[in-house]
C-alpha cells in the first residue's frame, strides 16, 4: 500500500498566515511539512493551523508541531488552531501532546 502524499499549503493573509493540510503525515514528508512551517513563522504573522483535512499524522510529526509551536512562541508570534480533527486530536492524546499543542 503506498502512502498518501502530503498537501501542506500557506495563504498569506492581510493579518494572518493560515497553514492547512491534507493526507497523510508522517516521516516520510515531515521535511515539506517543516519548511511550509518555517516559512509560515517567517511571515512574523500570527498563524491559523488546520488539519482537519489530515488522514494521519505519526509522531515524529506531532513532536515537530510542537517544536513549530515552541518556536513561535520564542518569536512572540501567535498559533491558533482552526480545525482539529479526531484522528490528530486522537494521536495527540495518545502521545500526551494535547495541552501543550493547544488543542
């Protein structure tokens, strides 16, 4: 079974930057997830997450959601979470992400 690519996009907004995916996401393309997510933090713009669209998300993922949201955090810039679905929301329980992702 081969795995679904990952859809990760930014739409710059006036006074926002909304980061939103699709499909799987794993390991295997956590290094597109990570630039779309650094270049999000470079806009220096409060970013709007959502992953309600996100079929699967393992955990090297989630512990580099949370490194974006600790770095935006160092660089005073806003995460706000739009959409979360069941499975991520699911996934981040598990691992005991939650509270510190802001879910």
């Amino acid at each position: 079974m081969s795995e679904a690519a990952a859809v990760i996009a930014i739409d710059n907004g006036k006074d926002s930057a909304l980061v939103s995916g699709e499909g799987e996401w794993t390991i295997n393309n956590a290094a597109e997830i990570k630039e779309t997510l650094v270049q999000a933090l470079a806009t220096e713009k409060p970013v709007s997450m959502d992953v309600t669209k996100v079929t699967r998300m393992d955990t090297p993922v989630m512990q580099l959601l949370l490194s974006f949201k600790q770095d935006a955090k160092g660089k005073g810039v806003d995460i706000d979470w739009q959409g979360v679905n069941e499975t991520v929301r699911a996934t981040s329980d598990i691992l005991g992400m939650s509270a510190q992702l802001g879910f």
